[in-house]
C-alpha cells in the first residue's frame, strides 16, 4: 500500500507544480506534507504558493531551495523529511529556449531526472510502499498528420531539443522500474493552461500582449495544431494516478480539445475584448504572422482512452470555462510572475 505521507514536489514554484500543491491542500483528502522542491529559475515564483504557505507552512508545506542534479541535496532532503512519495515536474519545458541553448534542457530534464532517481533507489532500498512519479509530455511521441491520436503505445519521435530531453528522462525513469525495481509510473500531457502560467506560453503571451497592445506573434500560417488541458483536470489526473496507477504504466493526459493556433488566438482576442469592454475585433488587428519555429510539428492530439478506462478520470473543466477564468485573471493583475 502506497503511503503517499511525505510527497516530495519537484519543480512546486512553477506552472503546473504549483497548481498540483494547491490542488492536493484545496481539493482532496490528503493529510500529509508536501514538500517543495525549486531552484527558482526564471519561471519559478515562491508567491505563486503565498496564501498556501501562509495557511499550511512549517506544518504541512514546506520549502526547499535546490538543485535537482545536487545528489547530496536531493539526499538530504528524503532523508529530512522521510520521503515516501515523488510528483517530478522539474524541467526546463519551453521549446524556443531549447533549440538556442539546448544545454540546460539536457542538464536539468536529463541529468537532474537521473539524479532523482539515484536518490531513491538508494534512499528506498528495494520499498514497496514508495512512488515515483515522473510527469513528461505529448511532444515526446513527434507529430500528427491530420488525422489519429498519441496513445501510450505510440513510438518516440522527439523533434526538437526539449521534447528529446523529456523522451530521454522518461525512458530513464521506466528502466530504473525495470533494472531495479523502484516503483515509477509516468505520465505524458498536451498542452496545459490556467493560472500561474509564466507568460512565455501562448495563451498568458498573448493576454498580456493584448493588454499591452503589442503585436501577438504566430508561427508560419498559424494552422499546428495543440490539444489544450486545463492545469486543474491535468492535476486531478495526476492525484488518481499517485492513487491507484500500475507500476510502470505510462498514462496519456489530454483535453480532447484541438484548436490551431490562429483560431485560438482568435478566440483569445473576442474573449479579452468581451471582458475589457472593446469591440470583439478590437485585439484581432494586432496578429502578427512571424517565421515558422525549427521542428515545428504540426499536430499533437491525445487519446485519453486507458486513464478514463482504468482510473475513472475525467476532464471536469469546459474549454469555454477554463478559457474565461484564465483570461479573467491575468487581465486583473494576480499572476505574480508578471507584476
């Protein structure tokens, strides 16, 4: 029986690691401790978990500033807190920023994934009440043609620097079940939105370029197509899988929401405007079509079959709702990574 006690959260300042700790305090049952992770790079805010640690701090939640590729530190701190669990989001996860300075993605998705791993094989020593949980990414599997879905069988086809490092720390994280028996299952997600999302992404850059009213860049025709999950049904997923996933499983995590980018940021232009009083073709005269990304794949979509099947998953958020309540919020100023 899984414990699931002392969650080590790698990454927790970020986007997604963030929204999973105030997922875990605000909508389950647990009664644990999260402990939390980051190096605070560029896309990690400690005020993104302000009001959890004012509520939960130095009882239940507790931060750590590290290095995930620092094995002594990593030790250290299963050793400090005893733990039981780990929820791996780390990782250096924008494209663009991989194909001009591959280096980092390679240390921090590759070596620091590595470095995780270590630690718990040698802190757990062959424990069976104990999970690592590796969170990676749909790009993995390469691209689609217009037609058919990533399921969790599909072939790695990495294209770019970033999804090769992701594809390598998820093989990594499968052989150390395999080569040592250390409990791992892992989980490879579409394109995440919501919240405390750093404003390098899509959806969050063009909100706050519109509000700015700077140009809202879109690659090549703007026709690649991106399956979009809300960051809260993405976390629900997670919280079921640490429950009751099989070891060694990979799970598919997707919103069975495709949109081209063009037609989205369509969307993202009539939703700003209907929430900041303007026409709903006010924002639309700002995109900008630029030079197409290197590698850019044409069509991610993901079959959510074996999740929904197996864990009784389901997206509980409509795009519609989701959409609104993230425009909603970064246009009132509450993302702390922007002010």
């Amino acid at each position: 029986m899984r414990k699931l006690t002392n969650i080590l959260v790698t990454g927790g300042a970020g986007f997604i690691g963030s929204n999973f700790i105030r997922y875990l305090f605000k909508n389950t049952k647990f009664a644990g401790r999260v402990i939390n992770l980051d190096k605070l790079t560029y896309a990690g805010n400690l005020e993104n978990l302000a009001d959890i640690d004012k509520e939960y701090g130095n009882n239940r939640y507790f931060f750590e500033k590290g290095d995930i590729c620092d094995y002594a530190r990593v030790c250290d701190i299963f050793k400090k807190y005893s733990i039981d669990t780990v929820v791996h989001f780390a990782a250096e996860s924008h494209v663009d920023r991989s194909i001009h300075g591959p280096k980092d993605f390679i240390q921090t998705n590759i070596v620091g994934t590595f470095t995780l791993l270590e630690a718990a094989r040698e802190i757990w020593a062959g424990r069976d009440d104990v999970l690592f949980h590796h969170i990676s990414t749909d790009e993995v599997y390469g691209s689609l043609g217009d037609s058919g879905y990533f399921t969790e069988d599909t072939p790695y086809d990495p294209r770019s620097p970033y999804s090769a490092s992701k594809a390598s720390s998820d093989h990594l994280a499968s052989a150390y079940f395999h080569t040592y028996g250390l409990p791992v299952t892992i989980s490879n997600c579409s394109n995440n939105y919501g919240p405390y999302q750093f404003p390098e992404k899509l959806i969050p850059l063009m909100i706050l370029n519109m509000m700015d009213g700077k140009p809202l860049p879109v690659y090549g025709d703007g026709k690649n197509v991106r399956d979009w999950l809300y960051v809260e049904d993405h976390c629900s997923a997670i919280w079921l899988i640490l429950q009751k996933g099989r070891l060694c499983e990979t799970y598919n995590v997707g919103g069975e929401n495709e949109w081209e980018n063009v037609k989205l940021v369509n969307v993202l232009c009539e939703k700003v405007a209907e929430a900041t009083g303007k026409d709903k073709n006010h924002y639309k005269k700002l995109i900008t079509y630029v030079k197409d990304r290197l590698g850019h794949d044409k069509r991610y979509a993901i079959s959510c079959d074996k999740i929904k099947s197996e864990l009784a998953w389901r997206q509980e958020k409509t795009f519609e709702d989701g959409l609104g309540i993230t425009v909603d919020w970064y246009i009132k100023g509450q993302d702390p990574v922007v002010s």
